[in-house]
C-alpha cells in the first residue's frame, strides 16, 4: 500500500490524467490484491482524483481570471459603443468556450430590447433583432437582478418563454443559455446572453466569471456612452465656434459696408451714388421707390445673368404684387419676398417711426442668394441708409408726415386751435381744408393690423390726404365731393391687400376743419348702421343709405334728399305746369292702384298711366320698388311738410307787415 500511495503522489506531482490514477487500482485488482487492500487503494485514489479535480477548478479559474484581467485593460480603450459591445460579447463567449453570445440594450420607450451586438450566430440573430420583454432568461434575469441559465432551454418549463425568442434559440440549434443582467449604478443597460449547442451545466465559478465580465462590461458602456456624449458636445462646440467666427465676420463686413454708405450719405453723395453702392456691396439690383409707388432712383446694379439678360430686363413684379410685397415689409419691418419672376426679388420698407417713406427692391439672380442671411441683413441695413437719405434731401419729410397725423388727429377731435393757427398750419403742411373732402372710416374684420397701418400712410400720400389709425379702424381724410366712390375704392384696394373683410361707411363732403369732425362722426355711425343692415364687409356711404342716411347726419340736408329722391319730377311739375307729384301722392294713397288714384284725381285712369310712365322716365327703372318707393314717398312727405311750413311763414310775414 505504502507503494501505491508514493506512486499517487508521484501521478500528482506530475500533473498526470484521471485515468493514470484509475490504472493503480486495475493493476492492484491484476495482481491478486486483497479485497481490503484493494478497498484501501481505491480509497486513496479516490482522494487523488478529488486533489486532482480541485487543482483543475483552480486552475480554471486561474485562466478564467487572467482572461477576464485581459479583458478589462481590453475595455479600457477608447471604442465607440457598437464597437465595445463586439468586443464584450467575443470576450464573453470566448471565456467559457461557448458557441455564441450576443448582447440587447433597453429600448423602453418600444418596451424591447434590440440586439445591438452578436458573437458565433449563424443567421437567426442579427443586429438589430427585437427582443421582447416579456419572457425568456432575460426576464428572470432582469427580475432577479442576478445571473439565470437554463441547461435545456427549450425543454425548461421554471421559466415563462417567447415564442420570439424560443424561435431564434431552436434556429441556432442552442441548448444552454445564460441571461445576466447589465447594469450601472441601479439603472438597467440590457443583458448579455451566452449559450452553447449541448446540453451543459453552468458552475458556480462560471457564473461568477460572467457576472466580473458583465460588471466591468457595464463600467465600460457606460463611459462609452459618456465618450460619446463628450465627442458630440465637443463636436458641436466646435460648430458653434466656427459659426460665432462666421457671424463675427459678418458683422464685421456689415458694419464696414454700413459705415461706407453712411459715410456717403453724410458726404452728401446724393441718392444714385449711395443705391450704386448698396447695389455692388449686395451684388444685385436695387430700386427705390417713395410711398406713391414712383422710382426715385434706379434700376441699379444691373448685370448679366447666365442667360446674357440684365436684371433690369427681367420682368418685374405687378403693381398689386409690389403693393402687397411692400405694405409687408413695412408691417414687419423687415425685407419680405416679392413675386416670382426667376428673378429672386425682395421689398424693403423705408419708414421712419410709422410713416411710410416708400421701399427698395433688390433683385439677384442666383437662387441661393435670398437665402443668405447676410445678405438679407445688408439689405436691411442699406435701406435704413436710404431712408437716412431721403430724410436729409428733404428734412421734413417724417416730421412733416408726424405732423399731418397729429393735425388730423386733433381735426377729428375736435380740439382745435384758433382758426388763424388752424390756418396757418393747413398752409405748412400744404392742406386745403376750404376744398370739399370726404371721411372714409374702415374697419378690419379680418387680416392684419399691421398691414393696415402701412396701407392707410401709402394711400393717404398717393391721394394727397389724411390718415388717422385708432385700434382696428383706418381713418383717411380724401379730397372729393363723392364719399360713396371714395368708400368702394378703399374697400376694394384694402380688401385685396389684407386678404381679409374690411367693413367701411364714409360721409361727406366737408369744408372747413370745423365740418371734418361731424363728417367723421356721420361716417362712424354709417359704418355701425351698415355693419348691422348687410354684416362685417359692408360698404356705404351716407347718401347710399338714404333716408336712414339723412338721420345718421348730424345736419341733415332735407333739400339734397329730396332732390335725390324726386327732383327731377319737381323741376318738371315747375317748368312743363304739370301735377306729376300731385298724381304721385295719389298713387301711393290709393296702394299703388292706377285705378283708384284716377277716381281720387278725377281723371281717366289712361291719364294717370301716361303720368307714371313719365314719371319712371325722370325717376329711372325700379322707383316703384320697396326701397325706392319709401325713399319717394318720404320725400313727398317732407315736400309737402316744407311747403306747409313755407305757407305758413309766408303768410306771418304778411300779417306783421
């Protein structure tokens, strides 16, 4: 025995296989050894295969750890996180010789989990392969926040499956699967799969190397993820930088292009020089225009664009195009596109404070220039340069147009001066208020404000008038003696501007600056009256609404109105001596019955035909209808009332004297 047992040692010491120690107990049984000893030698050998195992386990988890060591200084360089999850899962499956390993990352917003690396897989399983979250290992796992492995996956009923998953392990042909759980600081990250394509066993020691593997892996897709948080952030500082550089560029071209023009406008070069070079600094074509629409300076900067044209050969925008473009840009303050002609055009305003002194078009001819921010700043800049211009070729231009506002302001108030100082400020600001001018009040409905503003100074300086602006109602002050005409062509022109319902009543005329202010107010009531008779976008003036108009008035004409409404039969009955209005009067009396106002008058009833058919001669087709015939018969009403009363002064003059 004493034999066997130095000989075991000797088959340790050299580190010999299992079956070397087994052949001590055949060769003991060979040569006839006692039932004891053999016991004895089998005892011992026993223990030798035990000592053997266990230098084995050591030795395993020696390699297993130098292996892992290998592995963190491996996670330590620099990789993106695609990359280091290939790294991880070769690692994983290459530590315990297993057939393949792949690795999923949360998506909880999807509530999946994608497979985003994958090591040994034959085709079942790609990246980017949807992992559900509803079953398999990886759910165990998750829940148990530790390490779970199936020696037969498919076989194994301890644990709810997937179908999906189920699927992809019976395609790869696997058997053993571990799930564990990658996470950081308590946040999960994914999970980490290895598997085998034999029924196996994990050990303890197995388990454990994978889940140094998973903590280290964690460590590092976590400073991956930060990594490339750094590089994006680092990234676009470096973008940001670049575009403060190119601003601060820019702004350094734009402020010495600004102080050139400048410089030009105080050196009194005049308008043409000050466009010419605004035109080369935008290398395009520039326009300008005064608030009547008239070109005051321009085109200039033409060139020729690829086609051998100039720009100032290129058809321009129409005028209700230019007129729209610019009341934009003066309601925004700001360069705005204009028409599209292949040409690239853009309207800028000139305004001081709210007046509008006119605009600049620019025109260029490549298409990505409108687009180029700089370029719309320098325009911008170049037309506050231009109205800086125009202000000192005639200085009074803005305070001259504040003024106007503030005088027709305080004309429609009321609250005026003494008339030598009305007078004399009428004569500055070159206003006949003794000529007839009518009171146009418009109200916006729909549309914007803003542009509205910009309309009413542009109009007010074609026409020659007045404009005042009070919250959503447009007051203009126009030369005429017709306030219905007036009221249609601003409905019409501010319509089509706003693109939007404007209501609008007008009245007039007015001489004087006293009558202004009751025109004004007749014309408010004509827009409440119209706005309730026909609804928001109603046009009238007062003569339009007829006698409701002459109520509406704060002095009312009765002569006009019954002139309007049956004069011509008046100054017939004068000149010819006939009864037409007598025969009218009857006619109305006896409910419009030809019949029956001949028995009233004592005529034949053909009389009384051939007089209405007179009458419909000097009154026009339609003075028998509603409307008309209210309108005839009040003034028939209000001329005999009048001759009653005329009768009756007539004859106290007579009895006093």
């Amino acid at each position: 025995m004493a034999n066997e047992a130095f000989e075991l040692l000797e088959l340790l010491q050299k580190e010999s296989p299992p079956h070397a120690l087994q052949d001590l107990v055949h060769r003991a049984r060979a040569n006839g050894a006692s039932k004891s000893e053999l016991a004895r030698i089998s005892r011992a050998v026993d223990l030798s295969l035990g000592i053997h195992a266990l230098f084995a386990r050591r030795q395993q988890r020696e390699t297993g750890l130098a292996t892992l060591v290998d592995t963190a200084r491996d996670l330590t360089l620099p990789y993106d996180v695609d990359a280091l999850l290939k790294v991880i899962t070769r690692r994983a499956r290459l530590l315990l010789g297993l057939d393949m390993s792949w690795v999923s990352i949360d998506d909880h917003d999807a509530h999946r989990s994608r497979v985003r690396a994958a090591d040994g897989h034959a085709s079942a399983l790609t990246v980017g392969f949807s992992v559900p979250l509803t079953g398999g290992v990886g759910r165990r796992a998750t829940e148990g926040s530790a390490p779970f492995w199936s020696a037969d996956y498919l076989t194994d009923d301890s644990f709810t499956h997937s179908e999906v998953i189920d699927d992809v392990v019976r395609a790869e042909g696997l058997h053993a699967v571990m799930a564990i759980p990658l996470q950081h600081q308590g946040s999960a990250l994914g999970i980490l799969y290895v598997a085998d394509r034999r029924v196996r066993h994990f050990t303890p020691d197995e388990v454990s190397l994978m889940s140094s593997l998973v903590d280290l892996a964690a460590v590092a897709i976590e400073k991956a993820r930060l990594l490339e948080e750094t590089r994006h952030q680092v990234g676009a500082l470096e973008r940001n930088t670049s575009r403060a550089q190119d601003c601060s560029i820019a702004v350094h071209e734009l402020s010495k292009t600004h102080g050139l023009l400048l410089d030009l406008v105080l050196r009194g070069s005049g308008l043409a020089a000050l466009v010419t070079e605004a035109a080369q600094a935008l290398d395009g074509t520039l326009l300008v225009r005064d608030a009547a629409g008239r070109v005051l300076s321009g085109p200039v900067g033409a060139r020729p664009d690829n086609t051998g044209h100039t720009a100032d050969q290129a058809p321009g925008p129409d005028e209700r195009e230019l007129t729209i473009a610019s009341l934009e840009a003066h309601a925004k303050g700001r360069p705005v596109p204009c028409g599209d002609h292949g040409e690239h055009r853009w309207v800028a305003p000139l305004r001081a404070g709210d007046d509008a002194l006119g605009c600049v078009e620019f025109a260029c001819a490549d298409p990505s220039d409108p687009a180029d921010d700089r370029r719309l700043q320098l325009l911008a800049l170049a037309s506050q340069v231009i109205t800086v211009a125009l202000l000192m070729q005639d200085g009074a231009a803005a305070p001259q147009g504040q003024l106007r506002d503030e005088f027709f302001r305080g004309l429609l108030k009321g609250s005026l001066p003494p008339p030598e100082q009305v007078a004399e400020q009428a004569r500055r600001l070159d206003i006949d208020l003794e000529a007839p001018h009518v009171v146009v009040v418009a109200r916006v409905e729909k549309g914007s404000r803003g542009r509205a503003t910009a309309w009413a100074s542009s109009y007010a300086h074609r026409h020659h008038g007045l404009k005042h602006v009070e919250g959503d109602h447009v007051v203009v002050l126009l030369p005429g003696t017709e306030p219905g005409t007036a009221a249609r062509a601003v409905s019409k022109e501010l319509t089509e501007v706003l693109g939007g319902l404007v209501s609008v009543g007008s009245a007039g005329p007015a001489r004087g600056p006293v009558e202004i202010a009751c025109v004004h107010r007749e014309a408010r009531r004509c827009l409440d009256a119209v706005t309730r008779i026909k609804g928001p976008g109603g046009t009238a003036s007062t003569d339009d609404l007829g006698f409701l108009g002459l109520l509406l008035s704060e002095q009312p004409d009765v002569d006009a109105f019954i002139s309007s409404a049956i004069g011509p039969v008046l100054d017939y009955d004068d000149q010819q001596y006939t009864v037409l209005v007598p025969t009218l009067e009857a006619y109305f009396a006896s409910a419009s019955s030809p019949s029956r106002a001949a028995e009233v008058l004592h005529v034949h009833p053909n009389t009384v035909s051939r007089r209405l058919e007179r009458i419909t001669e000097l009154l026009g087709e339609g003075w028998q209808k509603p409307s008309r015939a209210l309108q005839v018969q009040l003034a028939l009403q209000l001329q005999r009332t009048r001759v009653s009363l005329n009768r009756g002064l007539e004859q106290a003059r007579q009895a006093t004297g």
